[in-house]
C-alpha cells in the first residue's frame, strides 16, 4: 500500500499569512485584504488592522511563531504524506490551501478546514511549557506542541467523513470516538498511538496496563447504555483525569473512553473484512456486537 500511496500526487500550497502580516506596513493592508478576504470580516475598519500591525503583544505573537516556524517545510512533508493517504482512501478528497495564521491562541479553533481551505493557527503548537500558555490548565497546554500539528489536521478531516452516533448511549460515544482515531491510525501509519491518542507515553502505557479494569468498570456499572449526558465530561472529555471516582482517578489520563473506543474499533477490523468506508458508516451498535471484542490481560 505504500508504494500505491507514495505515486499518489499532492502539490500543497501553503501560503504564510503570519509572516506577510509579521512583515506588513499600514500601507500594505489593502493588498492583504485583497489576498486574503477570507480573513478580514467587512465589518472591521482598516484602522484596526493598522493598530494589530503596532500592537505590542501581536508583535511579540508573531516574533514567538517566527522564532519556532521559520520554515513550515517539515510540517509541509508531513501534511503532504498525510494527504497522500486521505487521497488514496477517499480519491475524490480535494486538497486543500493551507494558510498559516495567528489566532491570540485560541486553541479550540487552532485548525480550521473547509473545502478549500485549511487554517493553522502557529501560536497554538509553540510547546506546553511555553510562557504564552502559563494561565492553561496543564492538560491543555500538553497539546500544544508542534507534533500534534498533523495529528489535528487528520483529527479535522476524521470529523468530516465519521458520521455523528445514531443515538445517545455512551456506547454509541465510545465508537463514533474509536472510528475517528482507527481513521487517523490508517492515515499516519508512520505514527504512534500516543501521538494519534494525544497521550505522553506514560498515559498510553497507563491505558493498556489498565484495559480490563476499565472494561470491567463501564460494564459492572451497566454504562455502555446508559444516556446519562456526565459520562462525556467523565470519560470521553479532554480532562486532567478520567473520573471513576476511585483511587486510580489520579493515575489516569482523560478521555480513556475514546481510547476503549478504539480498541473496540481496532478489535473489529480485525475480525472482520470490510473496507475502511464500510466501517466508518456501520451503525455503533452494530459494530460493537461484530468486534469480539475482549479488553487485554497484562
């Protein structure tokens, strides 16, 4: 498959905004606009984008995304790669522009992929103990480096093709979350499953050393039913911790639901032949039933 996926062609154009902004003078806020009308709304006047162009602390953003992106070419190689993929497993994906930008690190909104269009927001991938992130809960700011660039975008894209759980059971949850990154898995092969995951590798070792028990936990408590909307913020969230409300909270790392999802998801491609496409729309339900699925035992 990899030689397929390497004869597949990706020419990206990547446009870097934050650097032509970084370098602009009043006089140059016209021709941006002209470039990049996407991202300036009408509603705002040019005078304000002339103030951003002296503000103190748009200049030490742009200085800090200079410092650490003085190039995207790495990053450039690694989206093409990962675009190769989506390509060969979706043909008829149209690749996008890729435009980098700074967004005063709005991390919820630091990838944005429309048809077209696919924005980064440098500011947000400068590394978690950068001094820009020292008000961000810990959890947060870990995801804020520059290797979970790529795993993003793979994220962005899972979102658009994954369809939205059928119903509102948390094992419903579990699976849409198991697609989304057996998806990213297929398209990053040459990745690991922390960076897929967004776990240190601790947490991922943590996960695996505790399968069963999770297992046990979410079955004992008859919760792969259940529709009670705290199993989210519990176990399916970006968090700290995932919330057993036992001892081992404090050893575990958020979001194990998700990662419980996707051992359900990997424990079905196996057992089963069936295309990736088929998977990916194959109701939650359904495909749980079909996995055979059995936590390890360390």
């Amino acid at each position: 498959m990899a030689d397929e996926v390497a004869k597949i062609n990706v020419d990206l154009k990547v446009s870097r905004f934050d650097r032509e902004f970084a370098q602009a003078e009043p006089g140059d806020i016209p021709l941006l606009k002209k470039k990049y009308p996407y991202l300036f709304p009408v509603t705002y006047a040019d005078s304000i984008w002339i103030a951003k162009l002296q503000d103190t602390i748009q200049l030490e953003v742009l200085d800090e995304v200079g410092k650490s992106f003085s190039d995207f070419d790495k990053e450039k190689e690694d989206l093409e790669l990962l675009f190769k993929y989506v390509k060969y497993y979706f043909p008829k994906f149209r690749v996008p522009e890729v435009v980098t930008l700074t967004n005063d690190v709005e991390y919820s909104y630091r990838i944005i992929l429309t048809d077209s269009l696919l924005l980064i927001g440098l500011d947000n991938y400068l590394g978690s103990t950068h001094k820009f992130y020292q008000g961000i809960s810990k959890y947060i700011a870990n995801d804020l480096e520059d290797k979970y660039l790529t795993r993003d975008v793979a994220s962005a894209f899972a979102k658009t093709v994954v369809p939205s759980p059928r119903d509102r059971t948390f094992l419903s949850q579990l699976v849409y979350y198991g697609k989304e990154l057996y998806l990213m898995g297929e398209l990053m092969p040459q990745n690991t499953d922390d960076i897929i995951m967004g776990y240190d590798p601790d947490q991922l070792e943590w996960a695996n050393a505790n399968e069963e028990q999770i297992w046990r936990y979410f079955i004992e408590r008859e919760l792969l039913y259940s529709t009670n909307n705290k199993l989210g913020p519990r176990f399916l969230d970006p968090a700290p911790f995932s919330k057993f409300e036992l001892e081992l909270d404090n050893e575990s790392p958020g979001k194990i639901g998700r990662y419980l999802g996707w051992q359900i998801v990997k424990a079905f491609m196996d057992n089963n032949k069936i295309t990736l496409q088929e998977m990916l729309t194959l109701p939650e339900e359904e495909l749980f039933k079909r996995s055979g699925y059995k936590p390890r035992k360390l």
